[in-house]
C-alpha cells in the first residue's frame, strides 16, 4: 500500500494485461508512470485476495475470466458493436 492506495502486484499486473487483451502501457498511466488507480473498492480488495490463491486456483480464474470476455466480444460483434 502506498500513500492510502492499493497498487497490484507484477504477477497480477501481467495476468490483467492477459486477460483484458491489452498491453502494460493500457493498465499503466504513462504521464505519471504509475498503476491506474481502480475506483471500485471491492474490486481492488478482490484483486488482492486474487494474490493469494495458489497458482492452479489462479489459472482457473484465468480460465473463467477468458472465456467471459471472450462470449462478450463474440456478443459484441454479432450485435455490431464491434468492427475491424
């Protein structure tokens, strides 16, 4: 924790970079060159209970999340709302 913040670890910096499909410039604020403060509260406090899985639980979870946001981009381009 640093000045009241929650900042993310490496490990969970990479594998959001990895589920998101975006790259480190994405989760990181370049002017400032710090991690993106998360507003949702719960969802920081998620992520660093997330740390302390054990790495099979982790890649489960990866798992999961993958195949969530991989349904909602295949939603997403059936409905049109995404174009290449």
């Amino acid at each position: 924790m640093e000045n009241g913040h929650l900042l993310p670890s490496i490990d969970i910096i990479q594998r959001l970079m990895k589920v998101f499909a975006v790259s480190a410039d994405s989760l990181l604020n370049d002017s400032e060159n710090s991690v993106v403060e998360l507003q949702n509260h719960e969802f920081n406090e998620q992520l660093m209970l997330i740390n302390q899985l054990d790495e099979d639980e982790k890649n489960a979870l990866i798992k999961i999340i993958n195949s969530m946001l991989t349904k909602k981009r295949m939603k997403d381009l059936l409905d049109g709302k995404v174009s290449f």
